[in-house]
C-alpha cells in the first residue's frame, strides 16, 4: 500500500517540480473528495493506520489541502520519524505552505535516510531555488544531473532554473537534451520553444512548432507562440 500511493504521488509531483501543472481544483463533485471522505471514515474505526493516514493526506495532496496533509504527516512522524514517504511528502506540503526552512529540513532528513535519492534531491534543489539559494540549488541539480545522465526530469529541472536566471543557451542546452531522452513529454518541447523565441531563433522555434504540430497538436492551441515570431 505506501509503496503504491510513493509511486502515485511520486508521478503528480514530478509535473508539478518540472513543468508547472495544477492539481485538480478542489469541488463537492470531484471524485476525489468521496475518496477522501471514505478516507476519513475508515480512520476513525482504525485511528493508527498508518496506511490510512497516508491515504487520506495522498487525497490532501491531490486536492490542495496543504495543511491538512502537513497535519496527517506531522502525526505519522511523530510515531514513525523514518518513515520516508511521509517524510517526503510533508517536504513538499511544508513548501506549499512556504515554510520553506521546515521543508528543507525534511528533505535534508530523507536525504540523511535514502542519501542520493533522486526525488528528494530535486526537491531540495527546486525549494533552495525558489528560496533565493541560488548557489545551493545550482549545486544540487548538476550533482543530479552528473548522478542520472539519462534522466530527462533532471535535464528539464536544471532549464528551468536556468531560464529563470536568464541563462538562455544553457536552458537550451538543457531543454533539447530532456526532450532527446523522452519524447513523450511535450511540455519539455514548448519549454524548448519559448527559450528559442525568446533567443531570438526564429528558425529553430519554427521547427519545434512544426513539430509539435506533427504530433497532433492543432494549430489554434499554438497561435501565441506563432504570434511571437510575426
């Protein structure tokens, strides 16, 4: 069971690390919030399931209940402080809830348990960058980058740092190596996109564009990108 909600979680907060995506927007009809209230009632008749507990904050996570999730996470810890899916997952919510010291002290303690862990790595790495650690960040994502060569997440993280420092080439660099490595992740390639423009490589953005476009994307959801070359 934790290893099943790791491995689910785990997926949703990669997007959100690398390309940026929304969870879904919490709602009386969402499927998810009968998950969680199923949840719920099956805690109260097994209170110390850590099973259930990880559960119930996986529907937290899922529907931005950041605190809630911090709640149920901060109670599994406080039983089980090596339990390393909680101990993941509150970094993040502790990061949502811009407690950022508490969520690198959580990745710092993964870290300490599973050292090299590729997750929590680039966790750490993105909340030093979004911290204004700007030296602690770089640091870390080309160790990753150097530890998992063939991963395009790695790649895909290090761009967008780069992009948001104005490190254009290198995002570039980096932008066109992840989508190499997986070319099923369009995001990486409208990332690629925006830095070419922004570069000033016409011909190069035009290319990708077309690209995508082969690949099924239709024209109209790409018009402010072509806007941008005009």
């Amino acid at each position: 069971m934790i290893i099943a909600i790791f491995a689910t979680m785990k997926k949703i907060l990669i997007i959100l690390f690398v390309v940026g995506a929304a969870m879904p927007a919490a709602s009386q009809r969402n499927p998810l919030r009968d998950s969680l209230s199923q949840a719920i009632r099956l805690m109260e008749e097994y209170p110390d399931s850590v099973d259930l507990r990880l559960k119930k904050a996986g529907w937290n996570m899922q529907l931005m209940e950041w605190q809630y999730a911090k709640d149920e996470y901060d109670v599994i810890l406080r039983r089980h402080p090596e339990n390393v899916t909680a101990l993941f997952f509150r970094a993040y919510a502790n990061e949502r809830l811009g407690r950022y010291n508490f969520a690198r002290l959580d990745y710092q303690n993964l870290l300490a348990l599973l050292p090299g862990d590729f997750h929590a790595s680039l966790g750490l790495s993105l909340l030093n960058q979004k911290d204004h650690h700007y030296t602690e960040a770089l640091d870390g994502i080309n160790r990753l980058v150097e530890a998992y060569p063939d991963s395009a997440v790695a790649y895909a993280a290090r761009g967008g740092m780069e992009k948001e420092r104005g490190s254009l080439e290198l995002a570039e660099d980096d932008y066109e190596q992840a989508w190499k490595l997986d070319r099923h992740t369009t995001d990486y390639l409208i990332n690629l996109i925006d830095v070419r423009i922004r570069m000033g490589k016409r011909e190069e953005a035009l290319d990708s564009l077309h690209e995508l476009e082969r690949m099924g994307f239709p024209r109209r959801s790409l018009d402010a990108f072509y806007r941008r070359l005009r």
